[in-house]
C-alpha cells in the first residue's frame, strides 16, 4: 500500500515551458486534491476533484489545469510556466465525509527560471 | 483574507517541556479542526482534530483545546522530544461546499532542543 505518490520528486521549468505533475493513490478514495505550498502561506488549493471526471476550482488556480481521468490519477497541469508558480506542490485524497483526513503525498518541487 | 492563522512563525522548546502551538480562526460556521506535522522533505501527515462540541481531545502526549468564544485552539504536547521538531498545520474544513475542502493556517515551525 503505496498511499500517495507524486512524480516528479523534482523539476526545473524555463519561463513558458510546460509540465504535468502526476498524482497517483491506492486507497480507493474519491476525492484528490493539489495544494501549492509557499513560505509562511500554509497549503492553498489549486484544484480538486470529487470523483472520476470531476474537477473545480480551489482557492488558486488561475495558471493550473487538471484532469482526473481515472479515479486513481490526478494530473496537474502548467501550460506555460511562470517564476510565480516556483512553489512544493502537493497532492492529497480524501474519502470525501465532511472532516475525514486527507493524506498527502510527499510533494514535488519546482522551480521556473 | 486569512480565515486561519498561525501567529508564531517558529517556536523552541527545551527537550521534555510542553509545547504551546496557538491557531485562530476567523469563520465561526468551521466546526471542526484539524491538525496536521510535516517533516522537511515529506508530506503533511494528521495528527490530531477536534470537533465544535468538545473543548478538548487528548491523544497521548498530544491534546488540542477549544475555545469556541474566542476562536482559538491550541495544540500542547507533553513532554516534547526532539522527534516532535517540525511544522506543525492547523486546518479547518470549509462548511459551504462538498469538497471537503481544507483551509489552512501558515505553520509554525517547532525546534525541540536536546
């Protein structure tokens, strides 16, 4: 039982370059999540998805996209990178009750030059 | 506007004294919190939560306290070890939708010394 898992670990993006962050978990549980986490900001929202095919906005998402295919995947999106978006992003999931934990990932950082 | 917050940035503490984490909120239809560590390098991982109609719940060394009137919790962990080092979230679940939706406070990062 892996949990959460996020690929890449690490990456370095050129302004205007895109990438996908993936986010895969094994606990059958419905709802995921990306959350951007800065210094001294906490974890913000980006998106999330409350089964298959589901997506919404969270608190930031302007610059992201996201696609939940299959209920285990989640990908995050950069069209075109921007040094703002040099952040740890983290996936989470949920069974989805009002209140139950979510588990998160290990993150991934990145950084655009 | 920040609906949680975490006034102390850091906090250390000599090894098997208490620890005092404090967290304010803002929305008073939160009701029920969540309290999350986070190790350098790793994801957050739960630790403890409180629900609106206690003022307390213990988990071995770690208890959170409410105090709904003021909206404030406080995480006390006794006695602290040096293992405890980390940043420490509080987070409350948004009440107007069906996500689930965490809103998180900006951490603060305790120091447990030897």
């Amino acid at each position: 039982n892996a949990g959460v898992t996020q690929t890449p670990k690490f990456r370095v993006l050129k302004t205007g370059q895109s990438m996908t962050l993936l986010c895969a978990q094994d606990m059958n549980h419905e709802y995921m999540y990306w959350y951007r986490q800065d210094p001294g900001m906490g974890l913000r929202l980006i998106h999330y998805s409350v089964g298959e095919g589901t997506t919404a906005k969270g608190e930031v998402p302007d610059g992201y996209n996201v696609s939940r295919l299959k209920k285990q995947n989640f990908l995050l999106g950069l069209e075109s990178a921007a040094p703002s978006q040099t952040s740890v992003y983290f996936c989470a999931s949920s069974y989805g009750t009002g209140g139950s934990e979510q588990y998160f990932g290990p993150g991934t950082r990145l950084t655009v030059t | 506007d920040q609906q949680v917050k975490q006034n102390s940035p850091s906090l250390s503490v000599q090894e098997g004294r208490i620890s005092i984490l404090n967290c304010d909120y803002t929305n008073s239809m939160f009701d029920y919190f969540l309290w999350y560590k986070k190790y350098p390098a790793e994801g957050p991982t739960f630790l403890i939560s409180i629900s609106s109609i206690k003022d307390k719940n213990e988990d071995g060394r770690f208890t959170v306290f409410l105090n709904k009137s003021a909206k404030h919790l406080s995480l006390h962990i006794v006695p602290s070890q040096p293992g405890d080092s980390a940043v420490y979230f509080c987070a409350a679940p948004n009440t107007n939708n069906a996500g689930n939706m965490l809103t998180f406070g900006g951490g603060t990062r305790l120091m447990v010394k030897p």
